[in-house]
C-alpha cells in the first residue's frame, strides 16, 4: 500500500494519486487515514513501517506549511507544541487529526479480531 503516487504528488497534481488508497496525507479524507489499519487486518499485514511521524522540523513552521516528501504532512503526525504557539512554560508534541483517525483505525482493527475470535474479547479488559 502507498499513497500511489507514483514517485510524489504535486500540490497541483490530480488523479488517482488522491483516489482509491489509504494515505496519511492532510488533503485527504480522514477515512483514508482510518482505513490502513482496516486493510492491514484484511491482508493479514504484521506490522506498518512508516518513515517518520515528526519531521516539522523539515518543513520550518509546520503550522504553516507542511509539504515534505512528496505530500502534504508526509512525516508530520505530530506538531511542534511550542509555548509561544500554544501557551504554558514546555514544549510537548500535538497529535494531528491524522493521528488520531490512525488510532482509531488501530482500535477498529482490534475489534474485528474480537468479532473473528471470542478468546481475545475475554481477554481484554474494557
């Protein structure tokens, strides 16, 4: 699975670079964000290798722009939590909106072994 891009998309660049794949890329929907972890339990896949998930300092100020490597937020899932961006006395990492559709995708991905193997339902604890 790739963001089928053929090498990179260009920010003006159309078709099927932005249809039919699961990607992590902001301009998409959050559903495709979501969905990898479904098709990683459709295809039986182990595990995901993913490049980098805080690569804002790439970009320079990744509230403002975050084109790396061929998309939109490519290696951004976290943001730099600065205090003079976001207030308080320390910096902390902010998920994206994409981490969290990729969280809830890895919850989904659990319940549908659940639904599959009652064993594991037992097991975990709610």
């Amino acid at each position: 699975m790739s963001d089928g891009c053929d090498g990179g998309c260009h920010p003006n660049r159309t078709g099927h670079c932005l249809t039919d794949w699961p990607s992590y890329m902001i301009d998409h929907s959050a559903i495709k964000n979501r969905v990898m972890s479904w098709m990683s339990y459709l295809y039986d896949m182990q595990g995901e290798l993913y490049w980098g998930t805080n690569a804002f300092d790439k970009v320079g100020d990744a509230w403002q722009n975050s084109f790396l490597a061929g998309g939109n937020g490519d290696g951004t899932l976290f943001y730099p939590g600065i205090p003079t961006k976001i207030g308080g006395m320390s910096h902390i990492p902010i998920e994206s909106i994409r981490m969290k559709q990729i969280r809830d995708g890895l919850e989904d991905m659990e319940m549908f072994r659940c639904l599959v193997n009652p064993l594991i339902s037992r097991s975990i604890v709610v």
